[in-house]
C-alpha cells in the first residue's frame, strides 16, 4: 500500500525542523535525515470497489494516479530568485542565433 503523500510531507518537514533545531550544523548529515524518514509510516487503505485510495489520518481519497501525481508535486522543488537569475543570466549569455532558435 503507497503512504499518504500529505501525510508523509508534512511529518518530513517536521522531522527536518527537529533535526536542524538540535543538530548543530556541522554534525549534521543527508544520511541520518533520510535515515528518519525512512520510519515514516502512514498506509493508505484501498476500496476495492472503486479502486481508490483512502488515508485514515487526513482523509486523502485518490486513485494510485492521483497519488504519484501529488507525491510529485510535493517533492518538486520550488524555483528561487536565484534560480530564474541564472536562467536570464545563461540566456544573455548565449549568441544571437541561438536565441533566435529558441
């Protein structure tokens, strides 16, 4: 059974916050994060009549589509400031008959 997506992303935002508020930063380490995420356990349940999902915590009622396509919009990063910068700066950068390729 997949995990609750929104269940799961706002307990991971939790975990971090902890992690980073006892943690100092030099001791600090991807590994160990994803180590406590990795206990991170809410099972969705499945109406088999109508073959959707059905989360016990929040109430998240959705087809295994609709799963993946929220746990990816969950996970994607957000654009930064920075970000589109390098995008502008990268295209000033480029000649005139690339841009107008594009």
């Amino acid at each position: 059974m997949p995990n609750c997506p929104e269940c799961t992303n706002r307990e991971k935002k939790k975990i971090q916050a902890k992690y980073e508020e006892e943690t100092p930063e030099e001791d600090r380490g991807r590994d160990d994060l994803f180590k406590l995420f990795d206990k991170i356990d809410f099972p969705m349940k499945m109406d088999s009549a109508t073959k959707h999902f059905i989360c016990k915590r929040c109430g998240l009622y959705a087809t295994r589509e609709q799963v993946s396509d929220i746990r990816y919009k969950l996970n994607q990063r957000e654009r930064t400031r920075e970000d589109k910068q390098d995008d502008y700066l990268e295209w000033w950068q480029k000649s005139k008959k690339e841009k107008e390729l594009n």
